[in-house]
C-alpha cells in the first residue's frame, strides 16, 4: 500500500519546490533565456510587453484552474493555486535579492533547466503543478500513461519557437537547451509506478 504524505511533508514540498522553480526561472530570466510551459509562456509575454512575469504568470494560470478542478479534483488545483502564487511572489523576490554581476548563458540554460525540473518534480510527487501545461501533462500520463516529461517537452518545443521574434537564434537554441534539461528531469524521475507516495 503507498504511503501518505503527511501534511507538514506537503507543505515543506510546496515550499521547496516552488522555491527551486522561482530560482531556476531567475537564471532563464537573468541570462535573457525563456523556457516552455506556462511560465515559458508569460516570460515571453512578459518580455514582450515589458510587463512584470510575477503579475503574467499568476494570470495566465488562472483559465486553467478549471482543467485541474474537472480532471484532477479540488485538491490539485488548490494546490496548483498556491504553488502559482508563491513562485509568482518567490520569483519577484528572487529577482529583487540576486545580482548577479557575469552570468554564463550555457550555465544559466542547464542549471535553470535542472532547478525547474527537480522543482516540478517535487511539486508533481506531492499532487501539485504549475498550471496549464503541467495540469495537462500530468492528466495525460494518470489517464493514458504518457510520460508527463515527454508531453511537456513537445509542447515547450512549440512555445520557444513561438519566441522566434524576441529571440536571435543563440538565444533559442539556448533556451531549447534549458527546456530539454528540464523535462530529461522529469522524464528520468517522474514515471507510473516508479514512485508510489501519495497523499
């Protein structure tokens, strides 16, 4: 039988793996990168329009909340809510209290990708996501068994080449590097029976 995850558990996993996400969105952000997914999506819209990603990324995920109520149930999307909400507020307090004076666009795209991923990886282990993309990953592999890794990174392929024009192509290619680090993460660690916690 699997065993619960405790309450405290959760909230500690929460807390981290947002924290992880907020940081590795830090890392794109700071090198001019973008990544895939709904937070790909508002850096992007965010870049675009010159708005603040925090504010893009809380709204852009509130249309999928009812994906995640109809699909997954209550509890998911409360908790999607919430991880939405403090990677909103822990990025915007990231990019206030990290000043990085060099930053290597190679190590932002792998070390970006790698915290994102093991942050998504905690958030999915613990019934939580990001939103959008994710909530869609994560039905696609609890009702078909798809690889939630893999039906990610086919979606994030399409964001990034959405970003053609506010990228040059080094910035792309770079930004295809952090995405695909990302979801090896999560296409390496996160599979149907591989882990057994629930809660």
């Amino acid at each position: 039988m699997a065993s619960m995850h405790r309450p405290y558990e959760d909230v500690a996993a929460v807390l981290t793996g947002t924290l992880m996400v907020a940081l590795g969105i830090t890392f794109f952000s700071t090198a001019g990168l973008l990544t895939g997914g709904t937070a790909g999506l508002a850096l992007l819209l965010a870049r675009a329009t010159g708005s603040e990603f925090a504010a893009v990324f809380f709204v852009i995920n509130l249309p999928f909340y009812f994906l995640a109520v109809i699909r997954m149930g209550w509890m998911l999307a409360v908790r999607t809510f919430l991880a939405v909400l403090l990677v909103s507020l822990l990025s915007k307090l990231a990019a206030s209290s990290i000043s990085m004076g060099h930053l290597d666009s190679i190590f932002a795209a792998v070390t970006g990708g790698a915290l994102a991923g093991i942050g998504l990886l905690i958030l999915f282990r613990h019934r939580a996501s990001l939103g959008g993309i994710n909530i869609l990953a994560l039905y696609l592999q609890e009702r078909h068994g798809l690889r939630a890794g893999y039906v990610q990174l086919a979606i994030d392929t399409l964001i990034l080449l959405a970003s053609l024009f506010v990228l040059d192509v080094d910035g792309l290619a770079l930004s295809l590097l952090g995405t695909a680090v990302l979801n090896l993460v999560l296409a390496t660690n996160h599979r149907p029976g591989r882990y057994t916690g629930v809660s």
